[in-house]
C-alpha cells in the first residue's frame, strides 16, 4: 500500500494460553516501524494509551517517516507486553517539503 495514513487492527480477546483477557491486562498499543533492518527492531515507533483503540494516525509515529519503504509491526502494551504482530509493508512517496520563508511581520 501506498501513502496509508492510518493504522487499523482488531483489539485482542484471548490471551496466548487461550484465557480471557482481563481488565488492567492491555493498557495501550505500540506500532513499530522499519526500513530494512531486522523484524522485531523498530526504530520509529507510536504508542497509543487506551486498552480499546483499534487505530492510530501515521503521523503519531516518531520520529517521522519520510518516503520510502516500510515495514510495521503492533503489540499491545501493559504489564507484560505482548509478541510483536506480523509485519505489514507499505510505502511513502511524494511527501512535500515544508514550506519555506515563514515569517511574521
């Protein structure tokens, strides 16, 4: 996929033993982004702070991702954090520059 600007996944229900998830047990989400390297490392990464989102804007991954390609990867986060997610790929073309001579007058 080509310029996503959103992060979308299904919150999880089970835990990897096949109990119930309880509350307290998922306190947020963390993607992780790379381009190249290794799965597993991410070097940019968004964490969002709610047990039930099921999205995250691009734009909340830090530091920033310019063009290229990608792969990303989601856990959910809490007291023990879960595996990473399969890798999904994507890429970014074509980001514009900022614009130039800002000023105040």
């Amino acid at each position: 996929m080509s310029n996503p600007t959103v992060f979308n996944w299904t919150d999880p229900t089970l835990n990897t033993d096949g109990g119930a998830i309880s509350p307290g047990e998922i306190t947020g989400y963390q993607v992780g982004v790379r381009s190249g390297g290794t799965a597993g490392t991410y070097p940019n990464t968004g964490t969002i702070a709610s047990p039930t989102a099921v999205s995250m804007p691009l734009t909340a991954i830090s530091p920033p991702l310019v063009s290229g390609s990608y792969n990303a990867a989601i856990r959910s986060v809490g007291p023990t954090n879960s595996a990473w997610s399969t890798e999904i790929a994507f890429s970014i073309t074509g980001v514009p520059q900022p614009p130039s001579g800002f000023n105040a007058s």
